[in-house]
C-alpha cells in the first residue's frame, strides 16, 4: 500500500508544559523504554525484565528508571504485544457470534486450509465454540437489497442466551452486510441494550469489505481481544494518572502508525504485531536520515528474529495477515516475518541427530542457562557466552547480575555437545551457524524471494541481540553493509516516539471501472477523510501536517487476486476534488504493467476495494542529537579511541584476542577495525574479523567487510 499522496497542512494541536515524551515497547522477555526530551533534544533509555502475566507493571518500572513523575511526560506512546500473545495462547474472552442463518460453521471450515500443506490431516478449533454460534433470520444480497429484515427478537434471544453461557463479548456477523449494513445496525442496537458491557463488535463498522471468512475471522477476532486489551490498557491509563501523568496515551498499531487508547480499546485487532512495527517505523527513519533508502531490518528480541523490507523509503505494507493458523486478521499491517530464533530461543537435537533452534524460548524467566534461574537448556545466548561474545559481568535488562558461563557451557555440553560427539566451543558454534542460516534465510524470503537485490540494500539490526548476528547476515546473505542505530536494543521503544497518527479505512465498491458512480466512490473518500480528521483531532497530540493517500483493489473480472491501484486525487481544505474514470484507468495500467509486465486486452477492469488512510505527520527530532558531541584526535588529527580492555573470543574454530569498546562514548567519525566488541548498556556489538566499523554523525555504526 503506497504511502504517496497529498498533503494537507492542518494546525498544530495544543502543546502542554511537559517537554518529554515517552515510547515504550514490551517484548516477550524484556520491556523497552525511550524517553526523548524535546526541548533539548537528548534522549533516555532503559530495559527491564517484562513482568508476568500483567505486563503494566514492567512498563512503569521502566518509566520509573528515569522519570520521577509522571507528570514530566506530555505523551506516552506505547507498542503493545497484550493483543498478539492473547491470539497466540488463545486467553482471549469467551466470545458469542450471531450470524446470519446458515453461515454459523464460516468461522470453522475457513478457506478448506490445514495446518501442513501436503499432510492429510490438520486439527483447527476455532476461538468461538459452536455452541455460542448462534443464527438467526436476515438475508441482504450482494448488490445491498434486503431480501430478508433482521428478526430483531430472535436477536434479543440469542443475545441473552449467549449471556447466560458466560460470553464477555459478542460479535455480529451477518452475510453482505458491508453492501448494507442496516440489518446489522438494527441488531446491534437490540444487542446493545441488553449487553453488560461495551464489548460489542459488527463486521460492517470492524471490516465492511468483500468476502465473508475473512470479515467474520477479524469481526469475531477484535470482539475475542477486546475484554483482554481493552482492560489492559485501562488498567495502565489509571495506573499512569494515579502517578500524575496528565498527557496523551497512544497505542501503535500493527500499520506502523499510532492511535489514541480508545480506538485502541474498540479496535484492538489494530494491535497485533504493534512493536515490531514501531521499530520498523524507527528504522526506516533512522536509515533514511544516514542516506540510505532500502534498509532490511532484523529485530532479535529474547523470543523471535522479525525481519522486514524497506524499499525506497517505503515500509511494505499487507492487507491480510495470519498471526497463527486460520486466524486470519484483514487490516492493514507492515510485513513482518518472524522465525522463532532469538536470544533466548532453545538450542535442541532432534531423533534424527539435527541440530534445531527454537521455537520454544527460555523468555525472561527462567530464561537462559547462564541466568542461573532454574534452566539446563541451552539457547543462543548461551552460545554467545560460551564464546566470550557477551560480556558475563555486565548482562542487559537487569535479569541477573552476572552471567554463569559455566552454567552455559554444561547446558550446551549436556544438549548438543554430547548427542552430537562435540567440544564446548564447536557446539556453541554449532548453534550459532545454526541460528544465523535460519536468520539468513528470513531475510532471503523478504529480498531475493520477492524480486529484491540484497546487495541494494543495508542491514539495520536491532533488539538486544540483533548487533551480535550483523557481521554474519552481510556473510551470509551478501547485503552491502549493516547500519546498527545508536540504541539497537530500543530500536521498538524509539519507534513508538517516531511513529505518525494513521487511520485505515476500507470500503467495498464492486463494480466495472466502465459503470463505475464516480458520485459514490467520491462519497465514499470524502467520509474517510472526515472521519481521519476528526480520529487525528481527537489524538491530541502535536500534528504538523496531515497526508491523505488513496487507493483501489482493481482486478480483471475472472482474477481472485487484485492489485494495488494508487489514484491521483486532490484534497483541498478536507475537501476531495472529483476523479474521473480516465485517470483511474490509466493508474490501474500502470500498477498491473509494473506487477505483471503486460496487459490483457480486452480484458474487463473491475474495482473492487477502496482504501483510504489519513496520517498525521507527528514531528520528527534530529538524530544527531543522539550522537557522541565530544572528539579525540591525536597529533596526526586521528581517532585516538583507547579501548576499555580485551578478551579472548571465539571466532571460525580458534580464539582471538579482541578489544572492547565502550561504544556510547565512539567519537565520530571512528573506525574500528575486526576482531571487536562495542558494548553499551541495551545491547552488544559484534565485530567480527575481516570487518570494519565506523562512527557516523548520528552515532550509528557503519560495519562494512574491509577491503582486500
């Protein structure tokens, strides 16, 4: 989804006496914070053990590292995974679904997918139990008509026997509703009067979009996450107003963009995979600020390796995702694929003698071997350990005040080592070549797999364990050079400081381009753009322009799949200026050449979808702020960077003596050649022999292979 289009200057919202802001990621093991100052311009970080299983305390934990009161903070922007873990360990709410006659198993029998692709068998339990499937007459046809009026007592009946089952939330869901929804508006407001609470979902107001399994699965989806992430989020709004926070509390969505927290509470669907896309969101800005336009991120957190493309500037954009199998959410996200190979991710030998990694994670808790809280399995931090990478004195995230090596080393011994007739060091290498060939090949599926030249492209890595495996990625996969921002282990944290207020709209059109209502297309745009604007207005927050772009689902009648149409519409003062069916045709040839080489001719152009997305520009802070402003220079006017003190690691099968470097105090400008260790408090960098980094003016590092 293309994030061009028109700009539309709006007045800044109300500006508050506090002149720091706040973004907060939690993670699987730890919770993230990036406190910017805006005044000054100088930023804070902290990372702390993620708390279990309310997560809301870890977060002011973290805010408490460096603020005293919250009254400081003018906003808190936070990236939450509440949402995303309630889908994968399915402790959502007990949900009931009203549903049109007949359509009471869409939610079950899905696309007739299964879980293996070429197994015979595949066991799927869908998050709403049969029995609170309920249906009652109503029948709308696809072109809008009517045919059936909504028994409005049957809904009150299943309504309250869906309540007497025990059903926190209720979502309804009735056939072609996004053609017309007023036999869903008549039952919700039956619904409504008689539900206890606000949990009431429709798929007309959640996805009003072609094609039922998919409306259904994210209606019912958003009505099972809404008691969970709605009462998490209220429960840290009171928690942060108790402690004097009086700004504004913003939630990031799975689109890259920010929300207020009570958009956030009625569509918490909005939420999955929203601190992934934070730090998608802070890398592409932190790249694009160094010159660098097409930047592949890989975010190694304690549980997973997410890795997303960045192409010309542009984050990549999914209608349609799976968080896990045949639950399906429709709306747009950033494309992240997530393998199962972080720090903490489990090193394991299978019946057949392979060696595995993950998906299984040690967590925060007990966490790796070497915390020494009650865990014999060794994982990939472990390995780092053992081969001298990580400093066992000075471990992240307060989770231990030292690391056990020897813990390490016997976990490893004991799992790898002996099933595999191996040495300490050659099993930890193991793992690590292990580790790193699966996190090779997720960045291969995002470039080389999807048409992209890796050697085009720089690798941002990030999390607290992402600069360890960079040096091995440019190895590996042959990207042209890895950029490691100034605080990698935050990297999520800063995004939700960086990220835009967005709003995502759709609406199905279903009609021939030849007999299309410019009329109600035009219609259609301008109650997108009044409803962004007055979301954006609500956020209450600094906006310093607003874009709004659009675009179209277009096929060729007799095609499933559609393509991405980006029309050229004007918006003057909130108001869209007419498009007619020229332009729209000629955009449509263009996206359909660009994607498959030709057209088809005499083929019958169809619209199917239009998108429209309102983006509030949030103000951006100058990244050199961050950066080293001392410089030491000897005689010769050179970098005189004296290392901290040097150790034996392990590189390819022998020791190497390494410096290390206390890397927030690099000067500009420096380079470092391999073997080194730059360490800082939120994470490690690893430098391997036959590379060579370099200070930038934003206080990244620049690690390149040196020259022959």
């Amino acid at each position: 989804m293309a994030l061009s289009g028109v700009k539309v200057n709006m007045t800044e919202k109300r500006d508050t006496s506090s002149s720091c802001m706040a973004g907060v990621d939690v993670g699987g093991t730890f919770t993230d914070v990036f406190i910017l100052n805006e005044h000054t311009g100088t930023a804070k970080v902290a990372k702390v053990p993620t708390s279990r299983p309310d997560q809301s305390a870890s977060f002011l934990t973290g805010l408490a590292q460096h603020i005293n009161n919250l009254s400081e903070l003018s906003v808190v922007v936070h990236g939450t995974t509440a949402g995303t873990n309630a889908l994968l360990e399915r402790k959502g709410a007990k949900t009931g679904v009203i549903t049109t006659q007949g359509l009471r198993d869409v939610l079950e029998m899905r696309r007739r997918d299964r879980p293996r692709t070429w197994g015979l068998r595949g066991n799927f339990v869908p998050i709403v139990e049969r029995q609170c499937r309920l249906e009652v007459p109503e029948r709308t046809l696809a072109d809008g008509t009517i045919k059936t009026p909504v028994d409005l007592q049957a809904v009150k009946l299943a309504a309250e026997q869906l309540q007497k089952a025990g059903c926190e939330s209720i979502a309804i869901l009735f056939a072609n509703a996004y053609a017309n929804p007023a036999n869903e508006e008549q039952a919700v407001k039956v619904v409504r009067d008689i539900w206890p609470n606000n949990h009431v979902a429709t798929s007309s107001e959640i996805l009003p979009e072609i094609r039922e399994f998919e409306r259904f699965s994210t209606t019912a989806l958003n009505a099972y996450l809404q008691p969970e992430v709605s009462g998490y989020i209220n429960r840290l709004e009171n928690a942060l107003s108790k402690d004097g926070f009086a700004g504004e509390f913003m939630i990031v969505q799975s689109n890259g963009g920010v929300m207020n927290a009570d958009v956030a509470c009625k569509f918490p669907v909005r939420t999955a995979l929203s601190g992934p896309a934070a730090g998608v969101i802070a890398a592409g800005h932190i790249a694009g600020s160094a010159g660098f336009d097409n930047v592949i991120t890989g975010d190694v957190g304690g549980t997973s390796f997410d890795v997303s493309l960045i192409a010309n500037g542009e984050s990549m954009l999914s209608a349609q995702t799976a968080v896990d199998f045949g639950m399906v959410v429709r709306t747009p996200m950033i494309e992240i694929t997530t393998i199962g190979a972080g720090g903490g991710s489990i090193a394991w030998v299978d019946k057949g003698g392979l060696l595995n990694i993950g998906p299984e994670s040690a967590g925060s808790n007990p966490g790796p071997a070497a915390y020494g809280l009650g865990n014999d399995r060794p994982t990939v931090t472990d390995a780092n350990i053992v081969l001298g990478r990580i400093n066992i004195d000075q471990p992240i995230g307060k989770l231990s005040n030292r690391l056990d090596n020897s813990a390490a080393a016997a976990a490893i011994d004991k799992h790898i080592g002996a099933p595999l007739g191996m040495g300490t060091e050659a099993a930890a290498e193991a793992i690590l070549r292990v580790a790193n060939s699966r996190m090779a090949g997720a960045v291969r599926l995002v470039s080389i797999e999807r048409g992209f030249n890796p050697k085009q492209f720089v690798f941002m890595p990030f999390g607290g364990g992402g600069g360890l495996h960079a040096c091995a990625m440019l190895h590996d996969v042959g990207i042209a050079a890895a950029i490691v921002p100034r605080y990698p282990g935050v990297t999520s944290a800063m995004g939700c400081v960086i990220a835009d207020v967005r709003q995502d709209f759709v609406q199905t059109i279903n009609a021939n381009l030849s007999d299309l209502n410019s009329d109600k297309l035009l219609a259609f745009m301008q109650a997108h753009v009044k409803q962004g604007l007055q979301l954006l207005d609500n956020a209450n927050t600094k906006i310093d322009a607003t874009e709004i772009t659009f675009e179209l689902d277009m096929a060729y009648i007799g095609q499933t799949h559609t393509v991405s149409v980006a029309i050229p519409v004007e918006v003057k003062q909130s108001t869209v200026q007419p498009i007619d069916q020229t332009s729209i045709n000629d955009a449509f040839d263009l996206a359909y050449r660009h994607s498959f080489g030709r057209l088809l001719d005499n083929g019958v152009k169809r619209i199917i979808n239009l998108r429209s997305a309102v983006i509030g520009k949030r103000p951006k802070f100058d990244l050199r702020t961050l950066a080293p402003t001392h410089t030491n220079k000897d005689e010769n006017n050179k970098d005189d960077c004296t290392p901290q003190c040097a150790r034996r690691v392990h590189f390819a099968n022998q020791w190497h003596k390494t410096v290390i470097y206390d890397r927030l105090s690099l000067p500009v400008g420096t380079t470092i050649d391999g073997p080194a260790i730059l360490e800082q408090p939120d994470t490690t960098v690893l430098i391997e022999p036959g590379f060579q980094g370099r200070v930038d003016e934003f206080g990244n590092t620049i690690i390149k292979a040196q020259e022959s």
